[in-house]
C-alpha cells in the first residue's frame, strides 16, 4: 500500500512517472520496499500504485541470482535528469555498489517514462529504451497500468507477447 509522502520536491508541475526496481542480493522484495519507502520519504516521488514483486531469472549477465523486480507509478516535480539524480543517490546510500553490467546489484532503480513526452539525452532516455524488451518490466507495469500507451505502444500488449515467460509472483520465503 502506498504511503503518504511529504511535500514533493522541486518547483514544477508534477508529472507522472514509471518506474522499474529490481533486486537480487540481501533481502531482495525488502530492499524494493526500503527504496519505494525512501523515495517518498525525501519528496522524490509520490507513488500511487505498485505492482506484486516478480521472481524472475537475471538477465543479460546470467551467472547470478535470481531477481525481485516490481514496478511503480507515481508523480514527481522534479525534472527527468534531477530525478535520476535523487534515484541514483537512494541506490547509493542503500548500499549499491558498482557491478558488471546487468550484474548483481542490491536495488537498482530504472525511470521508464516520464509524463508523455520522450526526453532524449546521453544519460537518459525515455521510455526507457529496453522497455519493450523486458517481461520482468512489461509484466507488473501492464499490472497496474493496463491502459498506459507508450510512445502509440500498449503496454499490455506489450507484455502479452511474453506470456510464456517464466515470471512468478513473489511468496514470501521468511518462516512464519
């Protein structure tokens, strides 16, 4: 369930945004809810809606363990670039250290669109550009965003056309 958050930073309107957790070291569906808790509490994001957490099979770099991915909506005032900012600051400060790439990470946050527009840059593109490559984002985003369109893209759609991929819902694996 969301939480309320405190007064949003930054001085713009605020825009609606997607975003992608994933993690596979520690307690990984705990370090999903510490990094949501955290973007809230420091005004980063107001988070509207989140999707079941996802066990799902690493990707790209296949030698490690599996993954929780869930993702997120929610607003933000602050601009696509300051976003990233704050999010890489979160990771940072949970833990996250540098890793191979598509490696083993403690929590790993990605931004998957902001508002409708795209935004271009060298250190950020959106929509994100692998997101219509990725069961593990297609699936909890088209979860709690069924109707969203990216880019003329249906996210269910989208996600549709991974249904045979082996992604299950998250079962608490702590003793009762």
């Amino acid at each position: 369930m969301p939480l309320t958050a405190p007064e949003l930073s930054g001085g713009a309107p605020p825009s609606v945004i997607g975003l992608g957790l994933g993690s596979n070291i520690g307690d990984k569906a705990r370090n999903i809810k510490t990094a949501l808790d955290l973007l809230q509490a420091r005004g980063i994001a107001r988070v509207s809606a989140i999707s079941s957490i996802y066990r799902t099979a690493p990707w790209g770099y296949v030698d490690q363990d599996f993954f929780a991915n869930a993702c997120a909506l929610g607003e933000t005032r602050l601009d696509p670039l300051d976003l990233l900012a704050a999010i890489k600051d979160v990771e940072r400060d949970m833990g996250r250290s540098a890793s191979v790439r598509w490696g083993p990470r403690l929590i790993d946050i990605d931004i998957l669109f902001y508002g409708e527009k795209p935004f271009d840059d060298p250190r950020l593109q959106l929509p994100h550009k692998e997101l219509f490559e990725r069961a593990f984002v297609l699936k909890p985003l088209a979860e709690i965003a069924p109707d969203l369109r990216l880019l003329g893209r249906s996210v269910r759609e989208a996600a549709e056309r991974f249904a045979q991929e082996p992604l299950e819902k998250w079962v608490d694996e702590s003793p009762s």
